[in-house]
C-alpha cells in the first residue's frame, strides 16, 4: 500500500487505559501510541485498522449486553 499523505494521529485527547490497556479515547495501545511518530506510514494503517476493530468488538460487546439487559427487563 502507498501513502500519498501522512497518516493523522488518531489521538482525540481522552488519553485514559481500560481495563486492557488500550486508550479509551483512540483505542491504540500504550506500544502503539508511545512510538506513533517513529512508525512508517504502512505501520500507522495497520494500527488504525486494528483500532476499527477493537471499536467493533466493543460495539458488540456493549450490544449483547444491552440486548441481555432488555431481555430481562
């Protein structure tokens, strides 16, 4: 993959570890944001793209709850 222009740092300024240690704000582990501005391009893609999925887990997550929720209610 060719990166044409410089891959934005996903930081929003929440900057607070869950319980499994990944920023609840952009969901990047402590690793990932501690070296961002060392990585190459190809490397910071990867990371978001992990990112975009551990958002969907926790969507999930926090869905089956929900649905578990309501249906007890």
């Amino acid at each position: 993959m060719s990166v044409l222009f410089p891959v934005p740092n996903p930081c929003i300024g929440v900057c607070q570890s869950n319980a499994k240690g990944y920023c609840m704000g952009c969901l990047r582990s402590r690793v990932e944001r501690q070296k961002w501005n060392d990585l190459m391009p190809a490397e910071k893609m990867r990371i978001l793209d992990l990112c975009a999925l551990r958002k969907e887990k926790i969507a999930a997550i926090i869905k089956a709850q929900q649905e578990q929720h309501a249906s007890k209610g």
